[in-house]
C-alpha cells in the first residue's frame, strides 16, 4: 500500500460522531445547530435543479459578504470539503507542506491522504498558540508548496492579526508557496471579524462555512477563496469529485446569509456569557493552565499531568460530560473545551470537570 493510501478516515471525526456525545456535551465547537423552521423559508424559495459551476445567486452573496470577486469564490460542501478541495488543487503526491501543530485532525489527513510530504511548524503553549514568523522562515524551503494554518486556531481558539498573518504570506511568498487558512473559527467574531486574509495577496487560500457560527452545518455552505485562475482549476477539479451540488441546499444557503446578522447577534450574546462561565471556572482552578482568547467557541486548557486521556474518561463515565481529549490534536496533556453549547448545559458540565478533577487530583 502507497503512503498516500495510508490515511484512510480521521480519527477525531469518528469519534466525535461515535464517541463525543453525553449529556452535558462540552466537546462541541459550534453554535447549536438552528431548526428550519427558525429560518424564515418558504418550499416556494427552493428549487431543486441548477446547471453549470456554482449557484451564482450564492457566489454573488458570498462575494459581496467578504468584498472579493465573483472570480474568486468556489462553493464547497463545508469547510470539511473546501479545504480538500483547495489542497487537491495545489498539491501533488509528493510535495512539501507545512502544517501547524496542533493541528484540526481531519485536515491534516486530508493532506496525508492526498499524498503530501507533511512537515510540522510548531504554535506552542507558552507562546500562547501564536506562530513565530522567524521559526516558520527557518522550515521554508524552495520546496514549499503550501503553508496550512487556522485562524481562530482550532483547538485554541486564538486570533492571529493582520500583521502577522501578512509576514506568513511574505515568508511563503519569497519561496513561491502559498498559504492555505482555514477561518471558519473567524466567523464567531460576527461584526468585529478582521477581513478575510484573502485580501492579503494572491498567495493565499482561504477556506470557511457557515458552520461554526450560525449553527447551519446542515445546510452544508462552504466556500474556497483562491486566485481566478485557481479558483477556475477547483472547480475543474470538482468535476471529479462532488460534480453538481445539492441545490435545495445552496438556495437555503442564499435565504440564510440574508439572516446572518440576526442569528450571528444571537450567537455573540450567547458566547460571551458562555465564554464569562469558563473564565469564571478556569479562575477557581490551579490544577488548569489555560490561553484565555476573547473570541471564538473553544478553549485548550492544560492539566497539570502526561495526559488528559484519564480525566476525560472519568469526566464520560462517571459524570456524563464529554470534552475532547488533547491526543486528537497531538497535544494529550491538554483537552479542548467549548462554549458554544446552551449555557445551562455549560455550567452543569462546569461543575462536573470541577468534580472530577478533584476526584483525580485524590487519586
Ligand atoms: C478548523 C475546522 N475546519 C473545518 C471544520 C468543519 O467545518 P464544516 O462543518 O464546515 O465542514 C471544523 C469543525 O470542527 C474545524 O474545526
């Protein structure tokens, strides 16, 4: 069996839909997934067969929503696809890329299954999960095709600027790489999200959903911003794969970015008395060291311990409260934690990590 043959599923996404679910599910790092009927829809808005590459009425309302070209934007199935997709196009069996650490699990397979000689950058804890712009240059090489990151950083929900987002373009730029970035965590910061990076230059990818912020995973609405001439390649590409969308879906897509701004509010209040919560818990606890983001649905605290694998069994079964053990990220000494549940179901799930650490720390 090839290399590329060797990563075959993601290991974190087969246990999130086997293994994450409990009663008071904190492993979750999206807003509640939205009813149809809290969508103000009618059967009389869709329609069920479109011709051709792309839904123009939802490319355009993308378009116009992040201010970039028509030319510019790929519609995908979830950022899940647009990220396969946009590193379908760039890479080839065999080439180099760099890929931060920790790293989305499922992203990072996609890679390896697609054939890619995957070198790591380190974004450490005690550099609060930023990247090091000097560390980064010091991997580059001529033989870099792509340098893959997210912004908000999942597991750590921390921000990466504007500046220094542009000194990565510039360090991928001086060896002809691209940046792919994937920003479906940027959206949880609703009216005060800094411009998409696509602005930044031609060198860069950008990748996203209406997944994490909105709660419309279901409806699937992802989309890829890339370069004409590679956004043209992509949706090429995609003839091999999707082919043609399901288009209920994409005129659902459309109705909702007209509503964003109402449930995107709902969503902000939620989060910030959600995320007000763990700060709270995380003030009460020594046995936890945590980057505290003022954005985002997640946070990565660390136990004081080799690994969280046992507090996060105990914490299932014996206090039905689930959260993401840090091994999924490569990182098993810490776990992932996120706030974008109901509050009462957070601050229940609060209590019961309190217990449970402190039956661990008794031994
Ligand atoms: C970084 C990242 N990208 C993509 C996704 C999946 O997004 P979608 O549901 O739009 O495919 C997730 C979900 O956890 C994620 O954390």
């Amino acid at each position: 069996m090839s290399a590329a043959r060797q990563v075959m599923g993601s290991s974190y996404m087969n246990w999130a839909k086997t293994r994450s679910t409990a009663k008071f599910n904190l492993a979750t790092s999206g807003l509640g997934n939205l009813k149809l009927r809290e969508l103000r829809v009618s059967l009389d808005d869709l329609e069920i067969t479109n011709g051709g590459y792309g839904y123009q009425p939802l490319v355009e309302s993308i378009a116009t929503r992040y201010r970039v070209d028509r030319e510019a934007v790929m519609t995908a199935a979830g950022t899940t696809f647009a990220n396969h997709l946009a590193m379908a196009a760039v890479i080839e069996p065999g080439d180099e890329i760099l890929f931060e650490r920790p790293a989305y699990e499922p992203m990072l397979a996609a890679a390896l299954y697609l054939g890619a000689n995957v070198k790591r950058f380190a974004r450490r804890f005690e550099n609060d999960f930023h990247i090091v712009p000097e560390e980064l240059a010091s991997h580059v090489s001529s033989n870099t095709r792509l340098i893959v990151l997210t912004n908000l950083h999942n597991p750590s929900g921390v921000l990466i600027d504007e500046a220094e987002i542009r000194q990565i373009g510039e360090i991928a730029r001086s060896v002809g790489a691209r940046v792919l970035v994937d920003e479906v965590y940027m959206e949880t910061l609703f009216e005060d999200a800094p411009r998409t990076a696509f602005h930044l230059g031609n060198e860069f990818v950008i990748t996203s959903s209406l997944t994490k912020a909105f709660g419309l995973s279901g409806l699937r609405c992802g989309w890829i911003f890339a370069e004409p001439e590679l956004a043209k390649r992509m949706w090429l590409l995609n003839d091999l794969f999707a082919a043609t969308p399901v288009h209920a879906g994409e005129r659902l897509s459309v109705v909702a970015m007209q509503q964003l701004g109402e449930i995107g509010a709902r969503a902000q209040e939620l989060l910030d008395r959600n995320r007000t919560l763990l700060n709270e818990f995380l003030d009460t606890r020594e046995d936890l060291e945590a980057i505290r983001p003022e954005f985002g649905t997640v946070m990565f605290p660390r136990v004081r311990r080799e690994s969280s694998d046992d507090l996060c069994q105990l914490l299932r079964e014996r206090y039905e409260t689930s959260v993401v053990p840090g091994r999924f990220f490569e990182m098993p000494e810490h776990f992932r934690i996120g706030i974008a549940g109901d509050t009462a179901v957070l601050e229940e799930g609060l209590e019961r990590l309190g217990r449970a650490l402190d039956e661990i720390s008794r031994g």
